[in-house]
C-alpha cells in the first residue's frame, strides 16, 4: 500500500504550495547568522477534527505568505492555531505570525529560547512527555528527541531540545535541525559551498552535521532514533527544514535512520554519556 500523492515541486520562494491534501510548504530565502544561506522551510498542516492549522517552523513572514495563509484558512474552514518550534534554534519569527493570526497560540521548548526573552507570549512543551501535543492526534504525531546537547556547552551536560513531526496520511516527516537532508544536484551554489564546509553532505537524510559535538548521551539518542522508527514505520518522505526549493526526499528515509543507529556503534575513544542512559515513554 502506498500513501497518498505528495508533490515535492515547491514552484519559488514564498509561495505556498499544497504538497498534498492537508499538507502545504513554503520556503523563505533566509540566511543563517547573516552569512550562510540555507534557505527557511515552513510546513502546514491541516487538523481536521480541530479545525486547526499547525505550522511546523514558522519561518519569515511576508505581506504576501500572510494573503496565502489566509486563504488557506478560507478554503480549508480552520484556522492557525499552532505555532510550533521544532527545537532549540527555530523561533526568530513566530512573534509576527501572533499578530496576523488571533487564535495562534506559540509553543517553544525549554531552555535556550526562552532564556532569550522573548517578545511575545508562548507555552513550553513538556519534556517529560513523549508527544508534547497529544490532542492533534492521529492526524500530527509529535516526537520528543532525546539525547542532544547544546553545541555552545563543551561539557555536553546542557540538554538540547528537538522534535519530530510525522504525517501519518502522506507518510512524511519533518524537524528542527536534528536531522538534516540535501538533495544531490549537477551544480552547487554558494548555499549549497557553505552547507558542505559545515559538514552536511548530499542524498540522504542524516544527524545533525556537528555530530559528536551535540550528543549528550549515545544511549538516549539511539533510543529516540529507534523509537521513531517504531512510531513512523512507513515513513516515506522527509521534508527538510532548511535547503533549496523543492528539498524533499522521498524514498529510503526509513533506511536513512537506520544508518544513522548503525553510526552512534562507532563512538570516539573515550566517550562517556553524560546524563540519562535510559528513557521512559510516557506518551
């Protein structure tokens, strides 16, 4: 059985696009600390028995994405009432999404964002559940990801926060930086040159390019991966949050994360965790 048609023809930036029946991207040409271009990608999802829409990174907000979310509001008879941060690094623009959309409400991890400040009001997911956001099932599951480390704390004993977001109807994924994907091309450009001296690299959906620098505990993060893999096992496609128009990929995603529980077997000379070994689900 095959889950239903899902187009990755993102057409430019900003521009929403319907992937899929309750599924829409869209992409916003957004530059990393001002110097690396990687692209920002937003996805929206469509909770029919709350007549809610969920948006999955809220990237830049444009006079004209505030038009096409609107009609999407029109069309599908919902309204956005979720924005959500995919993990620690993603909230720069969510304040602007609150002032167009009345029923939005902000949910962010805890700890790196909120000890910023935040000009706007937002809710804290709660990390002791595996899945923050239970009242969008079964339509939008939601995945705590364990075992991460914040990359500024050399200790690796400040916990980094992330999340996944799976699709069960078009069999897709997304997330925050956790994980990351690169479509292979003929020509690269200088968005494409920067990701490449970060360490990313092309074809497969895979961790995140600072790999041992920000995981806390090998064992939390094996973990998380497997479980995943439980939780989403006809996991298809993968949306990535960054990259160029169109950076979807469809097909071996599954394979992927195996691969990447195969990699943390090989851990560098000496390692040790640092934090807990074992996880609970509790949700």
């Amino acid at each position: 059985m095959t889950s239903i048609q899902f187009d990755i023809n993102e057409p430019d930036f900003n521009l929403v696009h319907k992937a899929s029946e309750g599924v829409w991207t869209y992409l916003t040409q957004f530059t990393f600390m001002g110097r690396v271009p990687i692209g920002n990608r937003s996805t929206m999802f469509l909770i029919p028995h709350l007549q809610s829409l969920v948006i999955v990174n809220p990237a830049e907000l444009s006079a004209e994405l505030v038009d096409q979310i609107k009609a999407v509001e029109k069309e599908t008879d919902a309204k956005v009432r979720y924005l959500l941060s995919p993990g620690d690094w993603h909230y720069l623009f969510i304040g602007a999404y609150l002032k167009h959309f009345d029923k939005a409400k902000a949910y962010v991890p805890p700890g790196r964002i909120p000890f910023k400040n935040l000009d706007f009001p937002y809710e804290t997911y709660d990390t002791t559940l595996s899945n923050p956001l239970p009242e969008l099932l079964p339509t939008l599951l939601i995945f705590t990801f364990r075992g991460m480390c914040a990359i500024e704390d050399p200790t690796r004993k400040t916990e980094r926060h992330e999340y996944l977001f799976y699709h069960p109807a078009t069999r897709a994924l997304t997330s925050g930086d956790v994980l990351y994907y690169r479509q292979p091309l003929n020509a690269s450009t200088a968005s494409d040159d920067a990701l490449t001296k970060i360490g990313q690299v092309y074809g497969h959906v895979d961790f995140h390019q600072s790999r041992w620098k920000c995981i806390r505990s090998v064992a939390a993060l094996k973990w998380s991966v497997e479980e995943a893999l439980k939780r989403f096992a006809e996991v298809e496609r993968f949306i990535s949050p960054h990259g160029r128009v169109g950076n979807v990929k469809v097909g071996g995603v599954r394979e992927d994360l195996v691969k990447i529980t195969e990699w943390l077997e090989d851990t560098p000379e000496g390692w040790k965790d640092v934090g807990p070994q074992f996880v609970i689900s509790t949700l």
